[in-house]
C-alpha cells in the first residue's frame, strides 16, 4: 500500500500493462540510419516511432477501407468530390 506524503491515508495505484508482441522486420540500412536520425531528433525509442508511424498507417488503412464502402452512397447523394462534402457541411 502507498501512503500519501502529507497525510496517513492510503492512496491507491492502478497500472496499466500493456501485452506487446515482437516483429522483426527487416529494412534497408538508409531507411535505418533515417530512423535513427528521427528517433534521435524526437527523443523517443525507435520503438515507439515505429509503433507511432504503424498505427498513423493502419488508420489511414481503415479510412480508405470506409471511405470506398461508402462512396457509392455518396455519390448517389451528388458528393463526388471532397469539395463537394466540404461545401455541404460548412
């Protein structure tokens, strides 16, 4: 049990864990030497720059999956054009 600092009372801790796998891939030594020049200038764990740039990735991934699903219906309704959407909803 951790007590506060200033007073008797207990205080309680949750932690959150994380299960993480490992994946080995395998890139070329400029795209590496890029990487480490980005890790270095950010401050972060290559780690989590990969980690970062996968899940920016499989978002946009997800987008694009959505964004074909539904263009059919939208240009049903006359949205051919991104223009068109932003026109609609400003």
């Amino acid at each position: 049990m951790i007590y506060h600092l200033n007073t008797a009372t207990p205080v309680r801790r949750a932690t959150l864990y994380y299960i993480m796998k490992t994946l080995t891939i395998r890139i070329p030594e400029k795209l590496r030497a890029e990487l480490n020049r980005i890790s270095r200038q950010q401050n972060k764990a290559v780690s989590d720059v990969v980690r970062d740039s996968v899940r920016r990735y499989v978002a946009i991934e997800k987008f694009r999956a959505l964004r074909k699903k539904v263009l059919p219906f939208a240009e049903a309704q006359g949205f051919l054009t991104d223009e068109d959407v932003f026109k609609a909803i400003s």
